[in-house]
C-alpha cells in the first residue's frame, strides 16, 4: 500500500515504490484538481493503484471460538490483515491455528502448507472438519497462488511456514489485496523470524507440558499468548491456554 | 356523537377469557419490580388489593385470590383484537391503554341521529360479545360523558344532546380525572357531585384550581370538545390453524408449522418487510394455553431463519396433550433493511460460489498444488494409511 502528499500545489509525489515505477514518472503536474491525478495514476497503472482511505473500512473481527482468546484480541483476529503467529517450536502455535481453523464458521478454509508438512491425523485430532478445508502445496508459486485466493475472496487462510528455511514477506500489493479481500490471513513464520507488514503480531510460548497425571504421558500443553501487535490491544496482554493434543 | 365501550377489570376479563375456569375467582396480577414481585394489577373483586402491593400482602387482604402473572402481551392482544372488530363501524378510535383497571375504548361515530345511536350501540355491544369480552357502551356528544353513561349502566346508556348536565349532576366527582390536591380541596368545600362542581362560577373555579380545573369544569357541565385521537394498529402478520382432532405427534406439529411459516414468510416478503417478535399460541385439548414469546436479537424474514427459531422453540416446549389449535404471530414488523452482505455471512449461493472458483484456480494450475484430505483406514497401524491427500476433485 502507498499514500500520496501534495507537496507542493503543483507535484503530487509517490512515496513508496513498490510497483516498480520509474520516479521520472511520479512526479506528474497536476493541472487542475487532485480528482485529475488521481484519474491519470489509474489510467497508467490501473484502478487499484489510486483508492480511497474509506473503501479500507475495518471489519468486524473474526472470532476465534476460543472465548479467551477472543475476549484478549477484543473479538477474533482482524479480517483483512496479516496476522502473524509467531513462537518456537513445540510452542504449540501450529495446533492454535488448527483449533481456529477448526473452529471458523466458514464452509471452506484455505491452508497453505508451504513445506508440506501438514498432518493430517493431528489436524483430524484438533478438530478440523477435512471436507472443509483445501489444503495448498504451492511450491515455488506461493505468492501467486495467494494472489488468486485473495483476489477470490476466500473468508480464511493460513500460510504455514514453519518448517521454512525462510519467511516470505508478502509484497505490498498482496497487502492491499488482502485488505481488499477482507480475508483472515494467519501467517506462521519459521523460529525466530518475523514477517514484514504484519498487522497483527501475536507470540506463542509453551510455559509447560500437560501431563496425564497416572501414566505421565503428554496429553497437551500449557502455551502463553502474547499480543505484540494488534488494532485495540495494549502491547504484552496474554492469555494462558491448554492446548490439548486431542480434541475430538 | 362519541362512544365509550368500557371493558371493566381489563386484565382480568382477558385472562378469564383464556382460562374460564377462573371466571368467579378473586385476580392477583404479578410483576418483577426490581427482585422482588410485586401486585400490577387486581380484580375488583380482590376488594383492597392495589397495584405495587407485595404479595404477603395481597395474600393477606385476599386469601382466595388466584396470582398469576401479569401478561402485557395477551391484553395488547386483545385490545387489537377488540380494535379491529370495531373498526368496522370507525376508523376514529381511541384506546386508553390502562391495563391495570378499565379499559376504555373511545369511537367517533360522526354525525349520529340519536334514533340510530342505540342500534349502533346494540351491535358494538354484540360485536364485543363475539370477542367473549364483557363491555358496556356509552353514548353522548362528548369522551367524558360517554364514558360516565358506560360507567353507570350495565349495557348501553344514550345521553341525548343537551341533555349533558342533566345526567352527569348527579354522579360522583370522582369520575374526573382529578389530582390528589384537588380531589382533597373538593372534598374539604363539599363538592361531592358533578352537578355540584358544575354549579361553581368559572372564574372562581380557574382561581383556584388553575386550566387544567377549569377544563375538568367543563367536561362536568357536559362540555367537552376533545376529539378522538386514533389508534394506531402496529403492523401484524397473523396465522391460525384449528384442529378437530388434537394434534399429538410431533412430525405432524412441524408440518403444520412449516405451512404457517411458509404463509408468514411469503406475507412478509410481500411488504418488504422483517420481524422482531414471534408469538407461538397451542392451545391443548385439556384446556391450558401454551404461549411462547420470541424476541428476536436481529429482525427475520427468510423463511428458514423463523422455522429454525420456531423449531428451537417448539423443542424448549412442554406440551403435555393434543393440541387443538396454532397461532403464530409476527409481531413488531419492520422494514426490510438490506443489509451489507458481511464477507463472513456466507449467503449458500455464495458458499457454493467460493467453492466453485476454488477448483477453478485449482483447474488452472493442473491440480498439481491443491488438495484434499480424504481419511482412510483411521485404525491402520501405518499412519500414513489412516489419511491421504488427494488432488481437489474438478
């Protein structure tokens, strides 16, 4: 996403490249009134390229179904946003997305598997209904694929990377078309690494493993939400969650 | 000329109407105020039992009283009913929506010969008897002695123009919608009749009791001008269906149900509009009334959406016995706003939409990068025998 300031009454200046733009042809002299810029960008880069602030009007959020952290995020997780679920390995942020995915009211949910690993058995185990969910391999033309999904306005997605060697960024364009598309985007990144042009950023830490109290075997674990970005939610507010390994 | 059908112990008449078996009996009528329940309304025949009492109290003062709760819907009900069987002789009617004591019903009946005023009288009295409803009509020229003539006499009373302070002298002052100072002040100089309020001079009467005084002067000496203030009926969407033989299967109940939301729906979508409350009425062969009130915490008019709500309802239900006849009522009725279809409201159409575009992007790409998880044999030993990914099915 871009914005444009008159700097002067006569030059209109672009301030972010991401469309690649050559900058002789930004500067561009406004001859009568700002609606004639605004009708000339679109004419040469077409119509998404030039909007209004008012057609970015905020959802409602998305519930979660899991009433705290619903009640933590003020509502669910925010529609048209990339929202990243960040934490290590075992912090249990993988089974947190399945339980969400889980529990959406959609008919039909989007995953995006990026290094395929998605389990089928343990999604089963979280909950999640597999007549309901695509599952997308998209190898080397994820971004492209996700274009598509957005640009089909399918209600929830989420981007696992986990096991990546590397965090994509999504570019700008994606962004605006997600914020246009009104999705919910849940991205989890590889450890340790962190998106760009996040919207909402959220932590997952595992505080300890849910034993079964006879036989000592792992039935879950105890994990810490923490917001570290979000539209309403003051920075470090968390919620403790079980995250039980069955939830059949 | 104006007619006053008054309908005494309003609340009462309509709960005996429901229930005969109580006609006879002393009413208590109940509400929460605050935590504690309080008396709203009674029967005269309670003798002592007034509105705001605690039911200790009540008990007290009328042990054979029968307490019930107060039900603000089926007099609202009934009032309509009684509203639209009137309305056959007028358009300007007024209620005095009081529904803890009398209810008073006023009708401009326009130019009226006085010869004609009692057969008018006679059917609005017949056209409340078929409403099984117990009333007393008044006619006169103007509200106030009308309703004094239906307040004295049992049936119906004529009060010949001109003949106004004739008739009303020698009834009681109290009749007057008077303030508690002033009933007080009439007392203390003696004023028992309206005769005897009339017979007072009208600037002495302005002095001390001030316009309003004067104005309850006037309608003492037979001059009242006030008009009719009609009734607006809010709008309704009503079915009924009656049964010779009581209905005691539940599959039959839903049938007959779907047709009545069918009808409702189909009404609805005819006015562009939606509702906010849904009345279900089964009244059962053994005689009690089931009533079930819905408020709705966003406005319906699709069909399936109230069959749902119905359902849902019917389930929470104990009817015990056939059930003889069904009522269903689509109660505050607004228009049909049309909402922004929101992207998580997933109409089916559009589910279906969403659905279809996704195996054609899935098309496009040769199905090599969507998939479906398809459970096999969730018991196989092999994990990867009990899922499998399969290509998004075309």
């Amino acid at each position: 996403m871009f914005y444009c300031t008159i700097e002067q009454t006569y030059y209109i200046e672009i301030k972010e490249f991401e469309y690649g733009f050559d900058k002789a042809n930004l500067i561009l002299k406004v001859s009568t009134t700002i609606q004639d810029v605004i009708a000339e960008l679109q004419t040469r880069y077409g119509p998404q390229v030039v909007q209004r602030l008012s057609d970015f009007v905020p959802s409602a959020p998305q519930p979660t179904s899991i009433p705290d952290l619903d009640t933590l995020l003020g509502g669910g997780l925010l529609p048209g946003v990339l929202t990243v679920l960040q934490g290590g390995v075992t912090s249990g942020r993988v089974t947190l997305a399945q339980r969400i995915l889980a529990h959406s009211p959609q008919t039909i949910s989007i995953y995006i598997d990026a290094c395929s690993t998605f389990d089928l058995e343990s999604a089963t185990r979280n909950g999640v209904n597999l007549t309901r969910i695509v599952i997308v391999h998209p190898g080397e033309q994820l971004l492209e694929i996700l274009s598509g999904l957005l640009s089909l306005r399918v209600p929830f997605v989420v981007l696992d990377e986990s096991d990546a060697k590397q965090v994509t960024t999504l570019p700008a364009v994606l962004i605006t078309q997600l914020a246009q598309a009104g999705t919910v985007l849940l991205q989890l990144p590889p450890d340790r690494q962190t998106p760009l042009r996040a919207g909402a950023r959220l932590m997952v830490e595992k505080l300890e493993w849910i034993r079964c109290p006879q036989s000592r075997d792992i039935r879950g674990c105890r994990s810490r939400v923490i917001v570290f970005e979000q539209r309403g939610v003051a920075f470090g507010a968390h919620v403790t969650l079980d995250l039980m390994l069955d939830d059949r | 000329m104006k007619a006053c059908v008054l309908i005494c112990d309003f609340m009462a008449a309509v709960e005996r109407r429901a229930f005969p078996e109580l006609s006879g009996t002393p009413l208590v009528f109940l509400h929460f105020k605050g935590k504690q329940e309080r008396v709203f309304a009674a029967s005269r025949d309670t003798e002592g039992v007034e509105a705001g009492m605690r039911v200790g109290e009540a008990q007290a003062i009328c042990p054979e009283a029968v307490l019930l709760a107060a039900s603000l819907t089926r007099c609202a009900s009934a009032v309509r009913e009684l509203v639209e069987t009137l309305s056959i002789y007028t358009h300007q009617i007024e209620v005095d929506e009081n529904f803890r004591g009398d209810l008073r019903l006023y009708l401009d009946l326009g130019k009226l010969k006085a010869t004609d005023g009692i057969q008018l009288g006679q059917r609005i009295l017949m056209s409340c008897g078929t409403l099984r409803l117990s009333a007393s009509v008044g006619i006169a020229a103007g509200k106030f002695t009308a309703y004094v003539a239906a307040y004295h006499h049992e049936r119906l009373f004529l009060v010949r123009p001109g003949e106004e302070p004739l008739f009303l002298a020698p009834k009681p002052v109290d009749l007057l919608p008077l303030s508690r100072a002033m009933r007080h002040d009439l007392w203390q100089y003696g004023i028992e009749r309206l005769g005897q309020f009339a017979a007072l001079r009208k600037g002495t009467v302005l002095a001390q009791f001030g316009p309003e005084g004067k104005r309850l002067h006037q309608w003492a000496s037979g001059r009242d001008s006030r008009l009719i203030q009609p009734y607006n009926l809010a709008p309704l969407e009503r079915v009924t269906q009656s049964f010779e033989d009581p209905l005691a299967s539940r599959s039959l109940l839903d049938f007959c149900l779907a047709g009545m939301i069918r009808t409702l729906a189909q009404r609805l979508e005819r006015r562009a509009a939606m509702t906010e409350q849904i009345t279900l009425l089964l009244q059962l062969d053994r005689g009690p009334l089931v009533e079930k009130v819905l408020q709705l915490r966003k406005p319906l008019s699709r069909e399936e959406e109230i069959r749902r709500v119905i359902s849902r309802c019917v389930e929470q239900l104990q009817v015990d016995g056939g059930i003889i006849h069904l009522e269903l009522l689509l109660e505050l009725i607004v228009p049909e706003v049309p909402r922004q279809l929101s992207l998580f409201e997933y109409a089916e159409q559009q589910e279906r939409r969403i659905e279809d575009d996704i195996k054609q992007l899935a098309r496009r790409y040769e199905h090599q990068h969507f998939f479906q998880g398809i459970p096999g044999d969730v018991q196989h030993p092999q994990p990867e025998q009990r899922f499998r990914l399969e290509p998004l099915e075309p």
